[in-house]
C-alpha cells in the first residue's frame, strides 16, 4: 500500500514553502508558531512533515507569513 | 474576534475548486468520495467548507481529481 506515501507529497511542499518563507520572514520555528497562535512546536511539526495539518491551520500560516493559502502548496523544485 | 471568520477563506477556495473540477469531472458528491477513500458525506462536507480538511486529504481530493494540491487553492473568483 502506497497510500500513506503518496498522501505525503502535499505535507512535503507544505513543510518547504513555510520553512522558505519563514526563513527569509527572519523568525525561528517557535516565532512563527507563536505569531500564528499555535503550541511552540507546532511549526517544527509541520516542517518536519509529522504534522497533518487542517486547512484552517494552513490559513493561519499563511496570514502569518503575509501570502495566499495557494503559495504554500507552490512546487519550489520545478521552479 | 473575527479568527474564525479569517479562517474560513481557505475552506471557500477548496469547496469552490472542489466543486468546480467535480462538476467537470461529472461525478456526484459521493462518487468523489468513494473515489478518493472518503466517507460518502465528505465531499459533501468540505463543499458545504463544514469540514476542516487535513492536508494528507486535501491531497487523496487532488489525486483523484487528477490536479495537483496548489490547484485547490487557486482563487478563481479573480481569475
């Protein structure tokens, strides 16, 4: 069964863009995670792809790093 | 307090995209939903945006709507 790993595809371009867009926003996991209202390891969960993270929760990372919901599902390698 | 209000604007796109690449598709609510793996409500659910997806099942909907994951949050309303 390959369904666990194909349903990790959008976790992983997820977990990029928000460490891309975080890092050049200049602030750590824990700031950002605090700035959007989540628990302080939240961030590093989704970065590390451990977290499988609701629709709004993506929305409140996205307002956060100032871009649309659609940016943080963007294919950074194909670019 | 308006957070929940914010949050939502993630759930419009997906349903609107949902419905729209369904429709195209020809395929009912619950056949989508058998398609992908889902309850027969599901789809239902996240086009009425009562269900606050995950992103693993943002992308099993992706997958069987044949589109990648960006393409659910794609603003159509200012395309």
């Amino acid at each position: 069964m390959q369904t666990k790993e194909q349903s990790t595809e959008a976790r992983a371009l997820l977990a990029a863009n928000v460490q891309e867009l975080r890092t050049k926003m200049g602030v750590s996991q824990e700031k950002l995670a605090e700035m959007a209202g989540f628990h302080r390891t939240y961030v590093s969960q989704v970065e590390r792809r451990v977290a499988n993270a609701t629709v709004d929760n993506v929305q409140k990372l996205a307002n956060t790093l100032g871009v649309p919901v659609q940016r943080l599902f963007e294919d950074v390698k194909s670019a």
